[in-house]
C-alpha cells in the first residue's frame, strides 16, 4: 500500500523517552527505532523487551531525582550524548470532583505529571548545552488547556507542563535547543484503564471526529519535533485533538 508518511534518518542520534515501557512512550520509542536512532526507556519497568525495535531500558523513577542522575551517567557513559528527549511519563489519577480529591492522591498527579517533567528536564539540559544542539518534546494534554471536569489535578499538572515548555523554549531560543510540547485529546492507551467509562465516553463525544486518537498519530508528530525539519518552532504547543482544541 502506498504510504506518504514521513521517513527520518536519525541515525547516531540518541532520544531518551521517559515512561515508555507501554502507550504512547513506547510508540515513540519504537518509531524513532525504525527511523535509525538508538532509543532509552527511562522508566520504572522495562515493557517487553521481545521485539526488534525494543528501547534499551534503565530504571528510573522521574519522582526520585537521585535515580535521574543514576540512569544520566549511565546513558553518557553508554553513549556519550542525548539528542532528543521526550518527557512523556504520566499519571492521570482518579476521576473526582476538586472537593472530594483525597489531598496525598493530587500530590501524587503533581509530582509525576509536572515536578518530574522538570526534574528530568534539569538535569539533560545542561548536557545538551555542551553540546549546543538539542530537542526537548513535553508531553502535554488537552486537559491543561481547557480543564477536564474530575480531572482537577491532571489538568492542573498539564497545564504547568505547558507554562513550563513556554517558558524554556524562550530560555534556550538561541543555544541550538528546541523545546515544544504536544497536547493530545484522549489517545487509546492503558492510562484509559484509570478513568471511569464515562469520563472516556465524554472525551470522545466532544471529539469532532468522534474518535480517540493512536498512539502512532502522538509518536509521529514527535518525531517530526525532533527533525531538521522543525527549526523555527520553540515553546510551543502543537493539539492532537481531532478538532476539539479551542485556542
């Protein structure tokens, strides 16, 4: 079948995605493996490791900025360099009204969703200053933009992901890296698993398309943030949402 998906030669390139042993992280892993570069799961557990585009695995937990800095030095002895870094480890939490969120739950969604975008995030920037070259992708949602209803802490993390990517695109407008951030609507993964049926139901009706969105879709407009073909794009936010983004 004909195709006009893009094709990258990221070959010698190294991308490091955080929570990517299922979903959409491993999606990303897998293609930027098909397009030539060496991947890295930093995540708590590996995934399955029985296929040819399997990212090689080091155990991080991006709450524990100690085991941050384990799984950096061991990525720069390996390999030298990182060239891309997708921040896509995430955790939705329950589907609750603000009021009735148990306090210990919200902080939970606040240190993985945002504090562990930013601790990761703190200690490959200065790598990818040496090197004057970089690409930072964020992994946002659509819940920071617009606030989903029982979804207070998500979308407050999401949100923060999104300030945050603004913000440091400006700061490294002019060393060579470029930071941007993608917002999906709901994508089929397991993160699903974790919200009610109905809270699943309501995204997709709000969808244009009526549909959720693949991971492939995510992983593909990741790796063209991570291209040459990306140059003057910094701090900014690109919608996954068949439609359903307002601004």
């Amino acid at each position: 079948m004909r195709t006009s998906a893009a094709r990258y030669d990221f070959s010698g390139r190294i991308a490091v995605v955080t929570g990517a042993a299922t979903g959409i992280g491993r999606a990303i892993c897998e293609a930027f493996a098909r397009n030539g570069a060496s991947v890295l799961n930093w995540d708590r557990v590996p995934g399955t490791q029985d296929t040819p585009d399997a990212p090689r695995h080091f155990e991080v937990d991006i709450t524990q900025p100690a085991s941050i800095e384990v799984a950096l030095e061991a990525t720069l002895d390996a390999y030298g360099r990182i060239d891309y870094l997708v921040n896509n480890a995430g955790f939705a939490g329950p589907t609750l009204p603000l009021d009735e969120y148990d306090p210990l739950e919200w902080q939970r969604v606040i240190d993985v969703n945002l504090l562990g975008t930013y601790h990761v995030s703190r200690f490959v920037v200065p790598v990818m200053r040496r090197a004057n070259a970089g690409r930072i992708v964020n992994v946002a949602s659509l819940a920071g933009k617009e606030g989903t209803p029982n979804a207070s802490a998500y979308s407050a993390a999401k949100a923060g992901v999104i300030a945050m990517t603004k913000s440091l695109g400006k700061e490294l407008a002019q060393t060579g890296i470029l930071v941007n951030g993608v917002a999906p609507a709901a994508v089929q993964t397991t993160l699903l698993v974790q919200m009610s049926p109905q809270h699943v139901q309501t995204m997709i009706d709000k969808s244009p398309m009526k549909r959720l969105g693949t991971v492939e879709e995510v992983a593909q407009l990741v790796l063209w943030l991570c291209s040459d073909s990306c140059s003057f794009s910094t701090g900014a936010i690109f919608d996954l949402s068949g439609g359903r983004s307002t601004y």
